[in-house]
C-alpha cells in the first residue's frame, strides 16, 4: 500500500503534510535530504519540520547522517504520536483492537456479539469495550485520532450509514459515526467489512500488488477490491457485492436479500450448513461447517468443495474483467483451507482466459480474523494523515 508517493508529495507546493507522507515509509530522512526530494528551499523544509515535530508527528531519529562536518539530524514518522481504535463487527462476533499509526496492535478483543441485537446495544457495548481497552494501554480519550468500524451489509462511504442491510435488522441508515462519535470524542469511518479486510490484507501482506480482490466466505459473501493500489467502493459503496449474482446451479433457491439464485443462497457459510443440515449432519453456521471439516467430515468437504466452485465460477467471470494479480479467500470458511481454495481454483483455471491467470495467485488470507480490524486501522489512519488533512490540522487554531 502506498504510505504516501514522492510523485504525490514533492513538488514546490509540498506542504507539512507532503513530508509527513514521505517520512511514512519508515526511513528517517535530515532536512538536505527533504528538500531534495520535494525542491523545497531548506528553511522551508526547516519551518514544515519545525511544525510536524510540534504536533508530535515526527521525532529526531537516533540515527545522524555525517558527510565529514557536523552530523546531521535526521526525523523520522513517530508512529506513538496516537492511536485509533478499529472494530470489525460480523453477523455473529466482534474483533476490536487499539494500534498505534504504523498498525502495529496494542491490545485486541474477541466476542460473540449478533448484530441483529440492533444499533444501539452493539455500539453501547463497543463504547464499553473501547473504554477498557484504552485503560488497559493507559491511553486517554484525547490520543485517539479516529475510529474505523467495518459492518456487516452496504454502506453509503461517506456517511458512514448501512444501506438496507439484509441480516441487520434495525441499522438501516443508523447514524453511526455520528452516535460513536459523541461518545468517543473523535472522527468515525464505516465500512462494509470486506472492503476492511481487504485493505488490511494489502496493507500487511501484498503491499506491492496493485490489483487484489478480497473475497470473503462466512454467514454471507462479499469481495473487496483493491484497484492500482486504493480500494474501489463504486459510486456509491456497493462495489464488490458479488454474493448476489445469480448463479445456475442455485435454480430458485431463496436468498436473505429476496431475490432467488444469488451465489450466496448456495455457496455461502449458512447455506452449506443448511445443506449439511438437510442431509441429517448438524451444522448451524459457518463455524460449524470449519468443525465438521477439521473432524474428517467427507460429506463436509464434500459441501465446501463444491461451494468452492460455485464461487470460483463468478470469480472467473471478474478475473476475465478485471485481471487481478492476487485472489485472497477470507472468512470464518477460508479457515477450511484447502478444501475451499481447490474448488475455487478450480473454476477460476478451467474458466478464465490463460492470459488472465498466467501469474494469478490465489490464496487464503494471511491474516485470518484480524485482516477487519487491521484494515479499518488502515481506513483511519489513510484519512488522518492525508497530506491535505494534516495541512488543515496544523494550521488551524489551538
């Protein structure tokens, strides 16, 4: 992921925030170096730096650069400068976790947690559970920078309000951000959690790809999409909604969204429980599905297999359309391993053009349960310290 550009950040009008996006990459850089990079005069880069040090941005680095004479100082990004708190809320359970700005995880939580209890009892216990968290780190309410929440269903972006969400009853165009952030005291970003975990995969795992789709399998389907390196939401955040393409080997089965034939009606976590259920095996959910499958289960892996080709079979038609170097599989499902990777393999190879798949790579997801909160981490701290927004936090009034 790009942490910042030189071709974004230098220039003659490279503010405070430009090098702020320079010094992102982790390499502490003096100030003969900065203006090199951006043309800047030195006493400029001196004044920027003078104003980044100041809000804690940055921080003299212990390295110091000699060329014979006096060595020179060199700064480095100050990833301790704040935190962000992230919260990546499923169908069934929550992850949350306080980072630092670099994503680095400062303390993390797990719970069983039904979105269907509503808007307010989930967010009330998210408040709760932010709360004790930033006790335990030591860190005040005033250190947080923002908060990102990936949610189960659509999302309008830049409201930050679920859209109709099939399997969220009561969150229609809840205000989110707004309800988080009077109790918090700091900006709210909401997501669909796919796109979350796609950008936290790509963070952590595949920096260097430019084209990645996230595809995830649990109680539902979704898939996020990571384009020339920046997530693409579509016009209005409904990019990627790929469980509710109508499939032939679903026929008329009912989907939760109304329609009959999504993908999702066959090949997601609830439907191979059902269809394990109909077959005299218990299975309830996703999870259930992983257990049979770890415990030996032919006929489980049997299910998954198949599901696995279900959904390589929509993915073949999107590797022919979008040509994406990396296919990341996520999900409570991806946790079944080669059993569902081999199904979508194998619709993708036998279906999608040979040029389409000459370098493709397909594989579970690096980071399991964590790439949602990592990733809506990665949401916060994108929005932060854009070269723009920096500039606007430095200059405004104490």
């Amino acid at each position: 992921m790009a942490h910042g550009t030189l071709s974004e950040a230098g220039g003659p009008a490279a503010g405070a925030g430009a090098l702020l996006a320079i010094l992102r990459d982790g390499q502490a850089r003096t100030r003969a170096e900065l203006a090199q990079l951006t043309g800047l005069a030195r006493s400029t880069v001196s004044q920027r730096l003078d104003v980044l040090i100041n809000h804690d941005w940055i921080v003299p680095s212990e390295d110091t650069i000699s060329s014979g004479g006096r060595p020179a100082t060199a700064f480095a990004f100050n990833r301790g400068a704040r935190i962000v708190l992230s919260a990546d809320l499923g169908a069934t359970h929550a992850r949350l976790a306080v980072t630092d700005l670099g994503m680095a995880v400062l303390a993390e939580r797990a719970a069983e947690l039904p979105i269907e209890r509503g808007p307010e009892p989930t967010l009330s216990w998210l408040v709760t559970a932010f709360e004790e968290m930033l006790a335990e780190t030591g860190h005040p309410l005033s250190q947080i920078c923002g908060i990102g929440i990936g949610l189960p269903g659509p999302v309008e972006h830049t409201s930050g309000r679920p859209v109709n969400p099939p399997i969220m009853p009561g969150w229609d165009d809840f205000p989110v951000p707004e309800w988080l952030g009077e109790r918090l005291g700091a900006p709210v970003l909401v997501d669909n959690d796919v796109n979350i975990m796609a950008l936290g995969e790509h963070w952590i795992a595949s920096p260097e790809v430019d084209h990645l789709l996230f595809v995830k399998i649990g109680t539902g389907i979704g898939c996020g999409i990571i384009a020339d390196r920046r997530l693409h939401r579509g016009s209005q955040g409904a990019a990627g909604d790929i469980g509710h393409i109508r499939v032939t080997s679903a026929g008329d089965a009912l989907c939760r969204c109304g329609n009959s034939g999504c993908l999702e009606a066959v090949a997601s976590g609830a439907a191979m429980a059902a269809t394990l259920r109909a077959a005299g095996i218990d299975a309830a959910g996703s999870r259930d599905v992983v257990g049979l499958i770890r415990g030996g289960s032919a006929q489980a892996a049997q299910v998954i297999r198949q599901a696995g080709r279900d959904i390589g079979g929509v993915l073949a038609a999107i590797v022919n359309f979008f040509n994406p170097s990396v296919i990341v599989v996520g999900g409570d499902i991806a946790e079944a391993g080669e059993h569902v990777l081999a199904g979508v393999r194998e619709a993708i190879y036998s279906r999608s053009l040979p040029l389409a798949t000459q370098h493709l790579n397909i594989r579970a997801s690096e980071l399991g349960d964590r790439a949602g909160v990592i990733g809506a981490a990665v949401m916060v701290v994108e929005h932060v310290l854009a070269p723009g927004t920096v500039d606007q936090a430095v200059t405004a009034p104490a």
